[in-house]
C-alpha cells in the first residue's frame, strides 16, 4: 500500500469514530436509567422563614420496571429522632416530547404531579453529564419558574434546585435545594 492511500484510510479510521459517537449519543431518558442502584448521601435547603441552610442525610433506591422509560425512586429522608419521610416519586420518560412525567408521593401531603422539559446540558460518557429540567410551578406559594440541574460524575449525583418568579431575569435564579448521592457498593 502507497503511503497516500494508507494516510487516507488512517485518517478515515480516525473519523469513523467521531461521527458514530455523535450519532450515537444517547438520550437523557438513557443516562437516567443510569442512575438505577443504591445511593447514599444528603439533602441541603434553604429554610424560607430564616433563610439559613440545613441539610439531613438521605439514602435513596431507584428501579425501573424494565420498560425503559420508567423510573421508581423511594427515598427515605432522616429528619431526625423517630421523624422519617419517604417520599416516593414513579417517572415516566417522553423522549419524542423531550419532557419527563412524574408523580411524587409522601404520606399526609396531596401527590404532587409534574411535567418537566429535560435537555443534555453536557456528555462526556454514560458516568459523566448534565441534565437540565425546567417547568413552571410553584415556590414557596407563588408562581416560579423551577430548574433543576443534575449532574452525574462517576460513582456521585448533585441535584441543584433553583427557582426565579415567572419572567424574571437569569440573574433572578435563588438556590431552593441541593440533592447529593454517592453510589453504595452493596
């Protein structure tokens, strides 16, 4: 083979790869199936009446019924001596809408339901990303907008919760609540 031609076919292996990456990159609803297993770790929030932040420890289990598109996470929030909650929350990925459905549960309070847009903010591989989901609701009894950013590096998961009122400038965003899990071993 002619030095030309296998510089041409070393450069097009070169390619190859790239453009099936990029072809192949998965979706958002796939980079959260990740996420099935068992975590550990805490919840952080501001307190609206003090504006002081506290956080609690949380160990948190999420499954998938296997129809890869459903997600079940039960979480067990530790809110100190004989205080447990669970909250429950079952979501179900629309990947042609590019929006999550999810129901959340918690005994003596309403389940809350939600629809959120969900974008990849950033890929590197399946252990590596950013996802972004928006909705508009409510904070603290008033419209807002809501945007949390979930971000997975390796084996951790931080879940950052912002709100803003509806319409506000990007400079509006207030921290609500931060999620932040480690993968357990077991």
């Amino acid at each position: 083979m002619s030095l030309r031609l296998l510089l041409i076919a070393l450069a097009g292996s070169l390619l190859i790869p790239c453009v099936t990456h990029a072809q192949t990159a998965p979706s958002p609803t796939e980079l959260r199936l990740g996420l099935v297993g068992r975590w550990t770790g805490s919840l952080g929030y501001r307190d609206y009446q003090s504006d002081a932040r506290f956080e609690i420890p949380v160990t948190t289990t999420i499954t998938t019924p296997g129809d890869r598109a459903t997600l079940i996470r039960q979480s067990l929030f530790d809110d100190g001596p004989d205080k447990p909650v669970w909250i429950t929350t079952v979501s179900l990925d629309d990947r042609a809408a590019g929006t999550v459905a999810a129901a959340s549960f918690r005994s003596g309070n309403t389940p809350e339901l939600v629809t959120e847009a969900v974008r990849m903010a950033a890929f590197a591989d399946a252990a590596h990303w950013t996802l972004i989901y928006t909705r508009t609701g409510e904070d603290n009894d008033a419209p807002a907008e809501i945007r949390i950013t979930e971000t997975r590096t390796g084996d951790t998961v931080l879940e950052v919760k912002e709100v803003r009122a509806v319409g506000a400038g990007d400079d509006a965003w207030r921290f609500r609540n931060q999620t932040r899990l480690t993968r357990r071993g077991d």
